[in-house]
C-alpha cells in the first residue's frame, strides 16, 4: 500500500512538471499600455507557434485590448497585468486596439 502511494505521488508530480514545462514553452512577449497607447505600437512575433502576451496597463482607468484578427478581447484592469494566449499564427500583420481609446490605444504584430 505505502508503495503505490509513492507511485501515485511520483506519477502525479511528472504530470505537474509536464505541464509547467509546455507552459514555459510558449513564447512570452510584453505589451504596455501608458497614456492609452500601446507600447511597443508594433511587435514583431514568431510565426507557427503558440504566443503569450503580457498586457501590463500603467494606466489609472482600464483599457480593453481587442483584435478582430486575433479573435481575442479582454480588458485590462487598471495598474494590472493580464496574459493573453495567441497562435499559432501565419505570417502577417494582426491589428489589435484598445477599445476604450480606439484614437490613441492602436498596435500591430507582425508575424514573422
């Protein structure tokens, strides 16, 4: 009996270490929002694999990041940070916008 616990507890830390090494796999870019406007405005990204975007607003009011393209949207609390998963994606440009300042809150990755 204590042997197949030990078992079951080694089986179940190999699955969590599985999951947080594919987790750590996906590339992590970061996006900032100050003075509604995205920083960078352009972010250059890997084509063909799965990416994750930090969204970080500096901002004292939320921000929505939206992109059609993307088929993503979520708003970012203000002085919070979110992550959002994209991809894999094909080369190209995917405009995305902050919903709450679409004049000044505008970007681009740009897939490579």
């Amino acid at each position: 009996m204590v042997i197949r616990s030990a078992f079951c507890w080694a089986a179940a830390a190999c699955c969590l270490l599985s999951v947080s090494v594919a987790l750590a796999d996906d590339a992590a870019f970061k996006l900032t929002i100050r003075n509604h406007r995205f920083e960078p405005a352009e972010l250059v990204v890997p084509a063909g694999q799965k990416i994750k975007l930090e969204i970080k607003n500096l901002d004292a009011t939320p921000e929505e990041f939206e992109s059609y393209e993307l088929n993503r949207e979520k708003v970012v609390p203000a002085n919070a940070t979110v992550v959002i998963f994209v991809g894999p994606l094909k080369p190209g440009r995917y405009p995305f916008f902050g919903d709450f300042n679409k004049d000044t809150a505008k970007g681009v990755l740009i897939v490579k």
